[in-house]
C-alpha cells in the first residue's frame, strides 16, 4: 500500500495538525507502509521521514501569517507522484496544494480521502467575516465531498459534517504520547524560580489568537481576583492576541513557542488547565494536559466537549461566557480534595487515547477503501499485526462509531 499525503501542517510547525501527521508517520513506517508527504512545511534532519517530504513554495495566510498555504509546482508533482504509483491520497485542508491532490486522483482513478482537522468557518467572525459563513460552509462541502471519505476527529465534529450535507464521515481521533506527558516532569524548583511556590498556575497552551476565545480568559480571571483569589496565568504559545494579554495581564506568564521536555514540564508543573477555545475539532492540548494529570476547565463546544467528562476529570464552561469559565475555574480553586480526584480521573482518560491503535484504524479504513475501488487488488494487510484494546466508550461517543484505543 502507498500512500500520498497533502498537508500545510508538518514540524518544524507546532500546532495539531503537525502532530496529528508526526504520529502517523510513525505509525506507517513502524508498519512498513511507503508514503510521500507534499507539503510547504520541511522537517527538520532528524525525523526519519523527512527523505518522504516533496516541498513546495508557500505563501503566508493573509489573516495569520503563522499559517502556510501551499502551492502546486505541477510538473514537478506529477513527476513525484507518476514515480511513486499512490493507491491512495490523502489531503487535508480546502488549499490549493490539496485541490491539485484530488485532481491527481481523478485523473489517475483513485480513491482520495481528506482529514477534517480545522473549524475554518468558524474563525470567520473573528476576522470580520461573518457575512461568509454560509458561503464558507458551501466551499468546505464542495471540497469534502470530491474525496470518497471524510475522517472527523471526534463525535460531536462528525455530527456537524453529517448535518451540513457532508458525505461518508468516518472517525479518526488523536491520541496521547505517555512517555512524553506525565506528572513525572513536574518540578518545583521551576515553579520557585517563577515565583509561584504554592501559587495555582492556570495554563493555556496555543496559538494566541482571538478565535481560541481568550478575552474570556481574561474576563475570567479579572472576576476571581477581584474575588481575592491569588493564581498566576502561563501561556505557552504566541501570536497577534499577545499584546492584548500583556496588556491586560502584565504579572502573569508567558513562555513563547516552547516543544520537547520544557513543554512537558510547564504541563506537569501547572495545576489547572483552562481551554475556553470553542474552534477546536478536537483538542490534542486537552489529552496532553490530561496525561500530565491536570484537570481541565473547557468549554462545551468544539472538540473539548467530546473528551471531558464534567467533574469526572475536567469541567465545561458555557462557551462565549467568561463568568461561567470564572465559576467552574472557582470550583476547581475552592475544592482542592476533588480537584485531586479529577487529577487521578484526567491520567485514567488520557490511556484510552492511544496512538497505534488509532492509527492503526485508520490504515484498516484505507485497505478497504483501496480494496472496493480496485476490487481485483489483492492487498497485504497491515493492520492484524496491531494490538486493539477496548476501553470505555469516550464521552459524547456516537453510537454506531467504534473508537479504537
């Protein structure tokens, strides 16, 4: 099986999306698939699949200049792509990098298929565009239904694809890396040197951007001081919404654009992690702090809704409402015996996310897919030799949508 990816998002980029594909990566060499991967963004040396990266010239985004929009260098595409022989391609977001990727595969009579990774609609309002929602919603459904499959990250994600006419929306989820998140990077010397000592740190991890929803952080935070409660704010991330954060929150923390062994301990050694973004498709952020054993305070929209189970191992805040967020972070402030249960419930969470096994789905969905579009192929199955584990059905699971892990 060869597999032929398009993708804006890959390291060295932090967000999602970029990791989302590092674990996928992983997942197919450890199965001995072959894949290329077309995308704006190169990895660096050391990962072991960059030598599987075409890279293609880019523009920034207008709105965010963060965000990379690929461009098709066609001859030099078809040339990769006539080499390699795909029997499948995989896109991932409505750019033109992704559109060139779909042509192939109708040109070529191959099945295509595309991850549904972003809420882009709903960043609309937040740049002024709210007049475009209902023609953003016609764009993303044109784009999604060229592809014979749609892969959604959660089950409230799926329903909302299904309602806007989106056809064959399958579940593919994320899960957590165990070894790099755990409550074992916690370090109270990092949290003396910062001042904190037995101060609450409330973190945020993200881009810094007004659609992740942190003017009601701000708000938030600004009721349960003027209530006396004492906290400090770490955010890990950057982007255009930091000079509005320092503005109004001069004395708490920001760490920047952070990875590796510092993130996870900034994670480990927070004791609260507030996620009030209602954009997310599905929230990598939450299981990472989940791992980490912190409770989560997120909103009851988006992704954040399918993976917290209120007062089991986070809480859920109205979404656009800064004084319900004050009230469930209050919660969490004032009972400290059962913050430390939702703490001991957040780690139970996190081992029902597990990366193999999720991907391992996932290549299982690819074989047939192939399987029914060349009914006379005969494909070596890859996905026997990987181990499935049942757990608990996740929170907000559609019923008749099976989550591996």
């Amino acid at each position: 099986m060869r597999i032929a990816y398009f993708t804006e998002s890959l390291p060295p980029l932090t967000d999602g999306v970029a990791r989302t594909f590092t674990r996928l990566a992983e997942t197919l060499n450890h199965h001995n698939i072959d894949f290329r991967i077309v995308s704006p963004a190169l990895p660096l040396d050391a990962e072991p699949w960059r030598g599987r990266v075409t890279h293609v010239p880019w523009v920034p985004f207008p709105l965010y200049r963060y965000y990379r929009v690929g461009l098709p260098p066609v001859w030099k595409l078809e040339k990769m792509l006539n080499d390699f022989k795909p029997d499948l391609i995989h896109v991932s977001a409505p750019t033109p990098i992704s559109i060139y990727g779909q042509n192939y595969a109708f040109r070529h009579k191959l099945p295509s298929v595309v991850g549904y990774h972003t809420h882009f609609v709903d960043y609309f309002p937040y740049y002024g565009f709210g007049w475009a929602v209902q023609h953003g919603w016609n764009y993303m459904r044109w784009f999604h239904n060229r592809s014979q499959m749609t892969f959604a990250p959660t089950p409230g994600a799926m329903l909302e694809l299904v309602s806007r006419g989106f056809n064959d929306v399958q579940l593919w989820p994320r899960g957590i890396d165990r070894h790099r998140f755990s409550p074992n990077y916690r370090d109270e010397k990092w949290r003396v040197e910062r001042g904190l000592k037995k101060t609450p740190l409330l973190l945020f991890v993200g881009r810094l951007v007004a659609e992740k929803n942190l003017g009601e952080l701000v708000e938030a935070a600004q009721i349960l001081r003027k209530k006396g409660y004492k906290f400090k704010l770490g955010f890990a991330g950057d982007g255009p919404y930091r000079k509005v954060l320092e503005a109004k929150c001069p004395d708490d923390l920001y760490f920047g654009f952070i990875s590796g062994d510092e993130l996870s301990k900034i994670y480990a050694s927070s004791d609260i992690f507030v996620f009030p973004s209602t954009t997310e498709t599905f929230g990598n952020v939450v299981l990472e702090a989940f791992a980490s054993g912190l409770p989560v305070v997120g909103a009851k929209k988006g992704g954040s809704a399918d993976i917290i189970h209120h007062k089991e191992d986070g809480l859920l805040a109205k979404p656009y409402d800064g004084v319900d967020l004050a009230d469930q972070i209050e919660w969490l402030l004032s009972r400290p015996e059962r913050a430390k249960k939702l703490r001991a419930k957040a780690l139970e969470t996190a081992e029902h996310y597990n990366w193999p096994a999720i991907n391992g789905r996932l290549i299982s969905q690819y074989e047939l897919l192939i399987q029914s579009h060349r009914p006379n192929q005969v494909l070596t199955p890859t996905h026997h030799s990987i181990s499935v584990k049942r757990h608990r059905r996740p929170h907000g699971h559609h019923p008749r949508k099976r989550l591996v892990g």
